[in-house]
C-alpha cells in the first residue's frame, strides 16, 4: 500500500558557475592561460580588447575591482523566456593587465625532444644484426622504463615475444642480445636490470688503466652492498688500500649516472620545467608589494557585434529561426559576461589571498631569512581574507610567488607551530632551518645520530623528541647518520 508522508531536507549544491570558478581558482598561470584560449576558441561572444582599450594598471584591489556596473542588452522579446536561470549580474570586460607583466619574456615552455626508444632505435637499427635478433632488440627496447632500466624478468620478455611478436626464442638468446647488443648502446648503462649493473656497465666503459678507475670497478661487483652501506673500513681491510686509494675511486663511482635515461622524455615533446610565477611580491621602503602575475592573460570583453546581432534578431519576432537565433546568441553573452565576472573574482580572490600572506609574512619577504617565517596554517589566512579554508588550499596549490630572495613556493610559506623553552611559539619551518644547519656543519666522518641532534637542539631551545627529529629529517630527503657518512 502506497503511503504519502512529508521529508524535510537541509542540503547544499553547488551551481554549475560556483564549480568553475572554483576550477579557474586552483588553476596556476600556465594552466588559467590555456583555460583562456580554450574558452575564447569556444565562445565567439568573448573576444580580446584592443590594446587602446585596456584600462589602467592598477595597483591595489579597490582600483582592481570598483563595480562597472551592469550593461544591458535591449530586445523587443523576451528571451529569458527560454532560459532556465535569470540573467545574473555581470561585469562585461575583464583586464589582466598588470605591471609587472613586462618582467616576463614570451617563451614558448614546448620544445621538441627525442625520446629514449627513439635514440636507442636508431642505434640498433646501425648495428649487424638479423632480422629476427633486430625484432627482439626492439623489443627489448620498448620494454625499457623511463631511467632507462629493464625491469622485467627475462622469461615475462620471452613469453612475450611468442605470444603477441610471433618470435619463439629462448630465455639464453634474449639475454645475450640484451648484453651483446642493447646494453653496448649509448647512453652507457642502458638496459641494465638494476642499480649495480647500471654502475658496471658504466665504469666497464671507461677504458683506463688507472688505478682509482679499477679498484671503482672491483668495488661496484664485488663489495657492492658494503659500498651502499658505507662499511668503508671493511673495503679498506678488503683490498688492503689506503684512505685516499678509496676516496679516488668513489671519486669515479660518484661520476657514474644512476638514471642513464634522465635526459629523455617518453614523449617526443617534453615539457620545459622552467616555473613561471604566479605572483610577484616586491619590497620597497620597507612595504610589501603583492600582485598578480597576469602574463599572456588579455583584456576580454563581450563582443559589440554579438549584441548587435542579437538586437537585429530580436526585433523580427514572427521567425522561429531568428528567435531561436536570439537565443542561441543570448546564451554565449551570458556564458562570456559570467566568463569575465569569474576572471574578476578569481583575481579578486588570488590578491587578497597573497595580501594576507605577506601580511602574516611580511618579516619573513623583507629579509629572506626562512628563521623569520612565523607559524601559519590555512586557517589563519581564511580568518583574514573571510573566505572557506577550501577556497585558500586552492589558492595555494601548486602556485608560486617571485620574491626578491626568489621563487618561493606558497607551500613552504605554511608550518605548524611549537612552543620553544621560553614559551614561544616558532614555526616548524625554523626547526627545520636550524636541524639543515646543524646538520651541514657536522663532522662526515662521525655524522651525528638523531639522539646527539635531540641533544643539540635542544641546547638551542627547541625541545623536541628523537621521532620528531627523524620525522623532519626524512622531511629533508636527509638519510641517517650512517649514510651521511665520508670519508
């Protein structure tokens, strides 16, 4: 039996325009550019300003973003009859001109590549060899990682080759056309099953009669694991050498690649990995300056000929096709008058965000010193700037700032903090900056063990235990006192 009852509901949605600004938000430079061209290819109601028409640099976000006020656009029917939503109000020309636009070159960040397959491919394709090894060497090859590493089993290779190239051929012949021919290819230590052999087939290369060179290659296939482990005494006690015969030939082992295939990209375009800022933050006089970086980013408007094509359909309301016409236009103005009001609130939103920033930060962006930064958390700067924590993390994701000490990744400007003996609260960044220092300074031949780094510190007023210490240290990418070690 069917039974009516009332449900009540408390639910939150966001509109299809709240996503996408969202979206333009997170976005940093590079990607809010091609987000701009995508747009432009798509919606010919949104063009370009003129040059002429640009309006003045600005330098602060009351003269960034004081209202222009609504256009309305006149027609002699109602075309919002055939839209879902009313129109809301727009703003109709955005400019992302701002001054320090011309500190950046207009550098294309594509630039053609050859991958390792490629160059490996046409070595092989030199070599005399027969058809069938050339399919295998091929094989091989394509069965390469990107370091440059054959990390498959032999016998995987070998059922391969059967099953999908219609090769049968035996586990023995396929290593031998790995050794023979594959890994004699250049970049040398190419099509090496593992670290070791990368290192070997190196050093193997390297026609010398010098004694470092030798003894390189004796260690690396004999006490390998010892040299890993940095049991120097052991391999001292091993050949029975001097100190100084040991550090010549790490030496030449420290000459040696671990990733051959580092200087190639899988892809035939490789993405150049210069960082283009997305702020620029200056100093002058003792103020801290904000301001976006707009590069690429032109002048939009809404398209006068769009309106005027629409207030000429319009005024025939007896055709169907021009109504129809109308609406279609009506649509793109809109969708370019919201496109623009986004770009403004997501500038808007972007500078008060970096405001708050050098405004927490500021003694940190005046000295550069990393000691300066204070404890923030993305908290702090929502209850400054009024907006969602959500909406800072966006900010800050993957965005940077160029400071006068540097490129500075957002990120980084963010720590939690602890209380040191005096009762002051200091960034985990400072700990950090003073356990790298401490560190740096150490005797390498009796690295310091993270009990002796709690005992340091903690003479320099930061109490911390020995989890934490090895928690930041790894933080770090600073191995443990063993590996630290040099002779």
């Amino acid at each position: 039996m069917l039974k009516q009852h009332l449900q009540l509901k408390l639910g939150q949605k966001l509109a299809p325009q709240q996503i996408q600004l969202m979206k333009l938000i997170q976005l940093h430079t590079l990607e809010f550019e091609e987000e701009l061209e995508r747009e432009l290819e798509e919606n010919p109601a949104l063009e370009i300003a003129k040059e002429d028409s640009k309006e003045d640099e600005y330098s602060s976000l009351e003269d960034a973003y004081k209202d222009e006020g609504t256009e309305s656009i006149e027609t002699d029917f109602d075309v919002n009859e055939y839209i879902y939503d009313d129109e809301p109000s727009y703003k109709t020309a955005s400019s992302n001109y701002s001054p320090d636009d011309e500190e950046f070159d207009n550098e294309s960040l594509l630039t053609e590549g050859q991958s390792l397959y490629d160059y490996l491919t046409e070595q092989i394709h030199l070599v005399n060899i027969s058809e069938e090894d050339l399919k295998i060497a091929e094989y091989l090859i394509g069965n390469l990682d990107t370091d440059g590493y054959l990390r498959r089993e032999i016998k995987s290779i070998v059922d391969d080759l059967a099953f999908s190239q219609g090769i049968y051929t035996t586990k023995e012949k396929v290593e031998d056309i790995l050794e023979n021919y594959v890994q004699k290819l250049d970049p040398s230590g190419v099509g090496a099953r593992g670290l070791q052999e990368c290192l070997l087939l190196q050093i193997e290369k390297k026609v010398s009669s010098d004694k470092a060179v030798s003894l390189a290659a004796n260690i690396l296939r004999h006490q390998f694991e010892a040299l890993t482990n940095k049991h120097y005494n052991k391999i001292i006690q091993k050949y029975d050498i001097e100190e100084e015969d040991l550090k010549d030939a790490l030496d030449e082992i420290s000459k040696l690649s671990p990733k051959v295939g580092g200087n190639f990209d899988t892809q035939t375009i490789t993405i150049n990995q210069e960082i283009i800022p997305d702020f620029v933050i200056q100093v002058k006089d003792g103020l801290v300056i904000p301001m976006l970086n707009s590069k690429n980013a032109p002048t939009l408007r809404v398209s006068e000929e769009y309106k005027d094509i629409l207030t000429t359909y319009s005024h025939d309301k007896n055709s169907s096709e021009h109504k129809q016409a109308a609406l279609f236009i009506k649509q793109k103005l809109d969708a370019a008058k919201w496109y623009i009001d986004a770009i403004n609130q997501r500038q808007n939103t972007l500078l008060q965000t970096i405001t708050a920033i050098v405004k927490f930060q500021k003694d940190y962006f005046i000295t550069g010193d990393e000691k300066s930064l204070k404890p923030m958390i993305l908290k702090d700067v929502a209850d400054i700037t009024g907006f969602d924590i959500s909406t800072i993390s966006r900010v800050v994701k993957s965005k940077y700032a160029d400071t006068p000490n540097g490129i500075v990744y957002l990120k980084d400007l963010f720590s939690d903090s602890l209380t040191n003996d005096d009762g002051e609260e200091v960034s985990t960044k400072e700990i950090k900056t003073h356990l790298q220092e401490v560190i740096s300074k150490e005797n390498k031949r009796k690295p310091l063990t993270d009990d002796a780094l709690v005992v340091i510190l903690k003479e320099q007023g930061y109490n911390i235990a020995r989890r934490t210490i090895a928690k930041y240290r790894e933080q770090l990418n600073i191995p443990v006192a063993r590996l630290r070690k040099e002779l």
